[in-house]
C-alpha cells in the first residue's frame, strides 16, 4: 500500500485534478522548441518531484524512499548521473521548496524528533513532529530560527541568501479551529528572521519567493492548515518592508502571489467572480495572473480547463504551471500544453502534469506521470543551440534510458567552481546513483554576498 504521506504534499494534490479529458493534445506553434525529457526517477519508493533548477543545471526536488517508507529533499546535478539525499534534521521526513540558488543552497523544510507541543501536523506529513525551516549548502542542513512558535518554512533563497518563507510566533491563532500559533511572512538574513506585515488586518501570511533586489511575493489570509479555506485571501508583494495588495482577478476567496523575476514581473493564482464557497470556488474557478507595473493580467487556462496555476517566471517573463497538465507560457505569452512541444507519440518517459520551475535557459522541472501509474520528477530540456550535446535532442527529442552526453568524455578531468578534480564516471544507461547526505562534486563553497543587502 502506498504511504499517505504522499498524498499530503500540495504538488501531489494538485496533480490529482488531471483527468482523462485532460490528455487530450492541443495543436501549438511548431516556432517553438522541441523538448527532451528524463525521468528523475526515485531512490527505491514510487514518487519523486522536480521543484527548481537554477542556471547551472542544479536541480532541487523531494522523493520517496524505499517502501515509500519517508520522504527526502535531494538535488542533482545535470549531466552527472547521481543525486544527493539531504537528509533531515532528525525527523523521518524532509521536503525541498524551491530552486538552488546560484552558489548551491536548497531552501525547504524538515521534521525533528520531537512532537509539537500542541498536536499540530504543521508540514502535513501525519506524524505530528515538528517541522523547521533549513537551508542546505555544501553537505550541511542549517535549521533557521523560527520567531518564538515550534515551526517553519523556507521556500526561496536568492544569491544574496536571504531566506523567504514562512514562521510561527508564540501568539496563538484566533482564527484557527484547533490550538496553534499564528504564522507570518518573514525573510531571514544572515540566520535571522525578519517579520514582514500582512495586508487588511491578517493574522497570518507568508513569502513564496524573494529576487535579488529584495522584491518579496507571497500572500496573508487566516489560518494555515492542511483544511482550511482562508490561508491565501490576498496576494501581496513586499518593497522595503512594506506589503502592497496586488488585488485578484474578481473573486474574494483566494488570492496569492508564487514568484517574482528580475525584472519586478509576479505570478500568481486568483478565483474568479462567483466564489461563495472556497472548496467549489477556488478548486474549480481560479486562474494564473501576472502582474507588472501595477496591472494584473488574467493568463486564462488551456482548452477544455477551467483552472490554472503558474508556479515559476524566469527573467525572460516566460512561466511554468500547471492546468489538468504541465503549461508553458512564453514570453509572449502564449499559453501552451508543454506535451505538445515533446515530440511522440507516445510521451515517453512521462505525461508531464507539472511544469514546477523554469531557468533563465528555458529548462524545466516538474511532475510527471509514469506508465505503470507512479509520479515521478522530470527535467525538460529544450532542443536549442545551447543544448545540442544532449542525446536525446539527437533522437528527436524522443525520452531515452541513457544519461545527457557531456561535452567531455565520462571520468575525464575537469575543472569545476574554485575546485579541480575528476567528474565520476556516469552510471549505466537507466540507473541512478543514490548518495547520503553530502556534496556534489563542484559543490559551491559559499553564499554569496553574505551579509550585503541590495535594495532598489
């Protein structure tokens, strides 16, 4: 029998509104590149997930173990055949939330061995451990301080290391059925968290993403938890410290902002019109926005949908989400069914649910369905002049069980970030190499501009 745990991650619910109907292709521009597939596959359970990748190719996710016994946060490096588990902080459970920053952290969450206080299952995963925010960097899972509550969350680092996410106080939560502390937005420097203000009056909110110069979006509502109908009542975007309601696309239930990009553009979800009830509203009748300069912009949804989610915009405005399946809008923002763009049939390795995180070199990670009924991570290579060594770009962009070729033959030595020493030779074709916690060969040694704060 599968673990329920699996069940209890956000990327997984959402994954369950694909339905027959949604396989259905819909014909796109064939100006657009073509993209190869693989299958990140898992460490010996039935699921994994792709959550980010930055612009080296570092990729960030969480899978199962084997009998799916728990999950762990892992990254990989493109090309290198292998991937690290990050462990936890003591917990059975841990969970990667965003991408790699350029220098190699991994932002996301973990259990401790220790049972929260007040009964709460704060990161969803049915044990009622408490859960604590970490950054990941170099072999090391730093928990970061919470601002006085017994959890957190971080769900983005920028190449400044600044931390956004989310923390609970030692306040507790009016608007909550049950006994638990309120949680606020908050940013860490250097380790310390920083509330940030929540809009309207909110008790609670958070921060799903930060860029360089110090941007924040993320949303405020009420109390969070797994069932409640409030967490997400306004989108909201920090400058300087101070929150600006970016508004909603005409419903009053669900609102929030995902990511923002170098260029100040936000994505994010809203409801429509006509959302009297939160589980028949924003379930069925909500739609990705961007926001730029003040003017929001519905993004609409694929033929056939009624809902979509954009969960990540690179700094070309071009954005991966999801509808009944992985979307693609390009920056010119044609919305597009990213199967449409893997060249098939069939869409071997995977039906690609997800689209969770795009590079500034158009690569994509996410959620994908496998033959035999599993949910597994992919990254989505697009068959560009950047990525011609890629093998199977050279098979059409049909899947293929062999790892990416590398410019350099496998075991050769090469010179990587401040280091040098040899690249491990690749698996075979069609397996992967599982590692504890550790370092990827070429791992970045630092943060960088630690202790320097860029505004606008």
């Amino acid at each position: 029998m599968k673990s329920g745990k699996l069940t209890r991650m956000g990327l997984v619910v959402f994954a369950a509104l694909v339905t027959l109907a949604g396989l259905a292709q819909d014909k796109q521009s064939d100006q657009l590149s073509f993209y190869a597939v693989k299958d990140l596959g898992t460490p010996g359970g039935t699921f994994s997930v792709g959550v980010g990748i930055n612009n080296e190719g570092l990729v960030s996710g969480t899978a199962s173990l084997r009998h799916n016994a728990a999950l762990h946060a892992f990254l990989w490096q493109k090309g290198k055949g292998h991937k690290i588990d990050l462990g936890t902080l003591g917990g059975p459970d841990s969970q990667s939330n965003g991408k790699p920053n350029e220098q190699g952290a991994v932002p996301g969450l973990s259990e401790t061995s220790n049972p929260d206080p007040l009964g709460e299952d704060f990161c969803f995963f049915g044990t009622g451990l408490t859960c604590l925010p970490f950054v990941w960097l170099n072999g090391t899972m730093t928990a970061l301080f919470t601002l006085g509550g017994n959890n957190g969350i971080a769900n983005y680092v920028n190449n400044l290391g600044e931390v956004g996410g989310l923390a609970e106080n030692a306040t507790l939560d009016s608007s909550c059925p049950n006994p638990q502390y309120q949680t606020e937005p908050v940013i860490w420097e250097n380790g310390v968290p920083q509330q940030l203000p929540t809009v309207a009056g909110d008790p609670d909110g958070f921060v799903n993403a930060i860029n360089d110069q110090g941007l924040a979006v993320g949303g405020s509502g009420q109390c969070r938890c797994l069932f409640c109908s409030a967490s997400g009542l306004h989108a909201v975007l920090w400058q300087n410290g101070l929150p600006t309601d970016l508004g909603n696309l005409g419903g009053a239930l669900f609102s929030q902002a995902q990511d923002i990009n170098a260029r100040g553009q936000a994505i994010g979800a809203s409801d429509l019109p006509g959302d009297t009830n939160f589980f028949a509203g924003p379930f069925i009748n909500f739609h990705a926005f961007l926001w730029q300069q003040g003017v929001l912009t519905d993004l609409g949804t694929l033929p056939g949908d009624t809902v979509s989610y954009p969960n990540s915009i690179d700094n070309k405005g071009q954005i991966a989400g999801q509808g009944s399946r992985a979307i693609f809008w390009d920056s010119g923002g044609n919305l597009i069914d990213l199967n449409t763009l893997v060249p098939g049939p069939p869409f071997s390795p995977l039906y690609l649910l997800s689209a969770i995180d795009i590079n500034d070199q158009g690569e994509i990670v996410g959620l994908g369905l496998a033959a035999n009924g599993e949910l597994h991570g992919f990254l989505a290579v697009p068959c560009d002049e950047r990525h011609g060594q890629f093998h199977a770009c050279h098979n059409n962009g049909r899947a293929s069980s062999s790892e990416e070729s590398q410019s350099s033959p496998a075991g050769a030595s090469q010179p990587s970030s401040g280091q040098s020493g040899a690249t491990p030779a690749l698996p075979r074709p069609g397996t992967f190499s599982w590692h504890r916690p550790g370092t990827l060969p070429g791992a970045y040694s630092s943060i960088a501009g630690e202790g320097t704060r860029r505004r606008p």
